[in-house]
C-alpha cells in the first residue's frame, strides 16, 4: 500500500486503486464502464484517473475491440514517480 504515501497522485487516484486492489480477485473492474457503477464520476473523469494512474505505472491501459479503455495490468507495490 506504498501508493497511498506517493504525493504525486491525486485523492481519486490513490482511492480508485484502492478500490481496483481490493475487489481484483472478486468483481471485475477492467473497464471504464464497469468502474463507473461504483462510483457517481463521469465517465469523463473516471478516464482522467485512470489515465493519472497509468502515467505514474500504476496500471496498463489497453483498448478493447470496441474502443474502450480497459486495464490490462495493475501494479501495487511501490511508490512510482
């Protein structure tokens, strides 16, 4: 849980990846759209954090068939600058 101490990500950021280590084993949070059910952010928003928290390696954004960003990796274990 070292992200949570990295003052380069946003309140947001450091909850989303919370929320996405924490369910990874039980719900599936591997798209913009699923994530959006969990939580009253726009989708536009919801892009922006994923997006911050690829930008400090903390996940791996792909694009799915139809477009849309979905995570393909999620890294957790250190502070990432």
């Amino acid at each position: 849980m070292l992200y949570l101490l990295n003052k380069n990500l946003s309140l947001k950021a450091k909850g989303l990846l919370s929320i996405m280590l924490h369910l990874q084993d039980g719900a599936v949070l591997a798209d913009i759209d699923t994530v959006k059910h969990y939580s009253k952010e726009s989708r536009i928003k919801l892009t922006d954090t994923f997006s911050e928290l690829q930008s400090h390696g903390y996940l791996i954004l792909t694009r799915n068939k139809d477009g849309n960003l979905e995570v393909a990796a999620l890294i957790d274990n250190e502070i990432k600058e």
